[in-house]
C-alpha cells in the first residue's frame, strides 16, 4: 500500500492522561514524524482532540492502538494524504 | 490527450472498506503522485469524501474503476487540471 | 498583438462530453501551457464551468473553435493578462 | 517625473471591441509590461472593466488614447503604484 | 532622528491636479523610493486618497509641503514605520 | 519521549508581575527557544494569556512551576506539536 | 533576562508631539530595530495607537520611559515575543 503522509483524526480521549502525554505517545509510533494536537472541546468527561499527524508512513493501526491504551478512541477520520508527498485540499467551488 | 495533473472529484463511498484504505487504493494506480481525501459529509449508509488527486498524468478510468471496484461512485467531477503544471483557479470578481 | 497569458473564461456546455474531456481538448489548442476547469453549477441540461487558461501566448479563437465543436458556449470572458508576465488583479478599496 | 509602476483604472467600454482585443491594445501600449483586465459588471450597452496595468514607467495618456480611441473612457483612477518599484498598499486599523 | 520607512496618511485633494499627478509629485520628494495612491473616496470637491509612501528616509515636512502646494491637505497620519527595516503591524486578539 | 516543539496554553495570571516578565520568565526555561504572550482578556483581578511557547524540546512542568512560581495557573492546553518538526494544525472541512 | 523581541503595545498620547515624533523617539532606544505606529482611534483630547516594536533586546522601561517623557502612557501590553527568536501567536481553535 502507498504510504500515508498525513492523517487527521478526531479523537476523543478522556482528561488523564493529559492531552500532552497522549500526544507524544502518539507520536512515538515509528512511522510518525511529528504530531499537532489541538483541543477542539471539553467537558467533564471527555477531551475532543483533532491530531494532524505527519510522517514517511503513518500506520492507522499503531496509532489507533497507541490511543485505545491511553484510553481515548478515533471518532473520525477527517482527512488522509497518501502518495509520494502531502497533496493539499485543492479550493473548490464547491467547498 | 494532455496529461492530467490534478483531479477533484466528490465521492460516495459506504463505510467500508474505510476511507484511509480507499484513498490508498485510489493512490496506488499507476498515474497519481499524491491523493487528499477529506470527508466532507457521513450519514448512517454513506461518507462523502472530496478527493484531490495530483500526478503527471492522472487517469481518469482507471481511478474510477478503483473506486467503483471497492463499492463507491464518483459523485461529480469538480476540478480539473491539465497541461504542462497545475494551473490553479485564478479568482475573478465573478467568483 | 502582445501575448495572452490567461484567459479567464465562463463556460456553458452540455453534460457530454465530460467536462475531463472538454478540458483536455482545451489544454491541447498550441497556446495553451495548461488549463484549470472548475465546475460552478450543473443543472439537468448544461454545465457551468470556469475555465483559468494559461499559456504563452493563449489564442482565443482556438479555445473558441474547440469549445464550440465540443457543442459548448463561452458564456462570457471573465478576466484577460495579457503581455510580458501575468499580471495579477491588484485590489484596490473599490473591490 | 518619477515612473509609474502600476496603474488601476476603472473603464467603461461598449461591447465591441471584445474586452479580450481592449485588453491586448492597452498592452501594446510602449511602457506597458503587462495588463490584467477583470471584468465587474456588463449590462445592455456597456461593460465596467478593471484593468490593471504594469510596466517600468506607464504613461497614463497613452493608455487613455488607447482606451478612447476604441470607444471606450476611463470612469476613475483607482490606484497609482510610482517610484523606484511598485509600492504595496499597507493595511491599517482605518482600512 | 531614526529614518522613516514607511508613511501612511489620509490626503484630501482637489480632483485638480489629478491624483496621477499628485502621486509623482509626491514621489519625486528626496527620501521617497515609491509611492502607493489609494483613492479611497470621492465627491463633487475633494477626493480623499490613502497615500502609503516608503524610502530610506521619507521626509514629512517635504511631503506635506508637497501636498499643500498641489492644493491638497494631510487629513491624518495613519502609521508609520521608523527604523532599520519596515516593521509590520503584529496582529493581536486585541484588534 | 518525543521532544515538544510547541506549546500554546491559555494562562491565568495576576496583575503582578506584569506579563512581560512573566513571559521572560517562561522564556528562560532551558527548553525554551522562545514565546509569545498575547494578553486575550483583562479584568480587576486576572489576566488572560495565550502563550505559544517553543523550542527544541519544550518541559511542560519546568514552564508550568515557573507560571506557578510567580503566581499563575495553566488554564488549559490548547495545543501541542511534538516530534522531530513543528506540524501545523491541517484545515479540513470539519473545523 | 531573555532579550524581547517583540513588543506590541497600546499608548495613549495627546496630539502634540505628532505620532510621527512620537514614533521616532520610541525607535531612537538604544535596544529598537524598529517601530511600527498604527492610529488606532482619536477623539479631540489623545490618541490610541498600537506600537509593534522590534529589536534584538527591546527595554520596556526604555520604552515608557520615552513615552511618559513625551506626555504618553502605555494604555496596555498586548503582546510580547522573547528568546532567540520572534515567536508568532499560533491559530488555534480556541481564537
């Protein structure tokens, strides 16, 4: 399968452990060059958490599993980028 | 014909196979570079997901036939680009 | 005559032959370096498409000749550069 | 007098000749580098036309003959860019 | 005193000399390297014009004087920029 | 663990010491390259600051007993790049 | 201390010595690279302009200093850059 050069995910996750741990053990996957966690929402449960997380070839089963242990889950995939190099949203119209 | 470098077209595609598999099948054919597949819209049956394919010469069929071999339709054809590099969509005061 | 570097052009054309088709016939006239097709709306009958044409020296009646074989209209020209380099529209407070 | 880098203008201008033509005439003006010619709005008689034009040093007279020779006139003077380069319009808390 | 880079100020002028005119004028000061003219607004006796001046070491007093003997007047001095380099305006939640 | 190359968290902060120390404060943080403090809201008691602190390999508690230290709390962390570069936050049609 | 970078602040000043001298004296600390004045707003008693100062090591008591001298005051900081770079306010969901 060609590699996956982005891959942003909602996440929900509960508050411990911190956003900040969870976000590096995100990106400790091997395939992961780097990670950005931004906080969309929170209450108090739960954190809701979009990851853009970039890299030569993100695996989707490592992250998944590195997020289902911290106790969080992937409420969506938003947005994949695969292929020989990150191939942007192209403006449309429709948008 | 003149190569195609870059096609955006909306697709309807069921839940599975999920949309991460689906956007590496679709940057597996020969012809693309790089494949964007952001999700734009799901209900219970469907996902509508804008992909933005970018090569040297993208082919149209063959991206078809990908996407209707593992269950989904192309919705519309929303841009393309053609040509010696990606011309992109220069705003007028029509827009 | 200086050289037309892009051609911003409203198109009207029938749902056949495909925009993809149209495009590429477009993008094969001698002045054209490469062509962007964005569809602006669609109805039962006809397609509206923005065409963004850039070339070297863009030879309108060429795009006119091929987009009429087609069975398509140039609904109206949008935005012309012409001369050494593109130059883009300045904006101004009047915009 | 210093050089005039840029010039936008607004031009009122019957139907014939096409924009395209227009555009291409004011470009063959001699201190013009090149021109964007946008078109605002159309109605029965007349076009409203924004051109931006660009050169080393425009020479404003010869742009108005041009224009007037074909019909046309120059409705308003909406930006002059002169000196040493084309100096931007800098946005401020009265814009 | 530390040079001035850039001037940005709000001139009503009389629609006599045109702002064409004006603009050079303005330009042809020393310290200036390029002048942006703005016409921001116009009515029956006076236009009102964004002028953004920059250089090594653009001279008020020059300017102004410029400006009043072309029969125009500085109605306000927007921003302004001193020092080695332009510095720009820093966007803050403030704004 | 993978080193933070960025941390943006909204602070709650007395009057004293005043934001600018406070932010040099956190600057002197070994892992800090460096900070932006931008004050969002201000009332009689507190101030609200968004700090967009980054660096090599940012300490999440060394900065956070600084801003304890000088009588401040983290209100939340809004954001958290990590890896071996600064990944932005990617826009998708979600946000 | 980490050197400030950046320094924006708010200042109230009364008309005379023009923002423009007033400007120029902020800028002529021995720390400032350069100043950006922006007039915020002006009622008939003072004026509120934004200051985005810039230097390798901007000192804030310089600065007041410079503006208490000239019949000013710092209204409010509102942001500050310091360390070994200038640091931009990263979007986030929470803006």
């Amino acid at each position: 399968m060609t590699q996956i050069r982005r891959l942003v995910i909602d996440v929900l996750k509960p508050h411990e452990p911190p956003t900040l741990e969870f976000a590096q053990q995100v990106s400790e996957a091997d395939s992961v060059a780097g990670v950005n966690a931004s906080v969309i929402e929170l209450d108090r449960e739960v954190q809701n958490v979009k990851f853009t997380i970039e890299g030569e070839s993100v695996e989707y089963e490592a992250i998944e599993a590195i997020i289902e242990n911290a106790g969080g889950s992937i409420h969506s995939v938003d947005q994949i980028a695969c292929g020989e190099y990150i191939v942007e949203d192209a403006p449309t119209p429709q948008d």
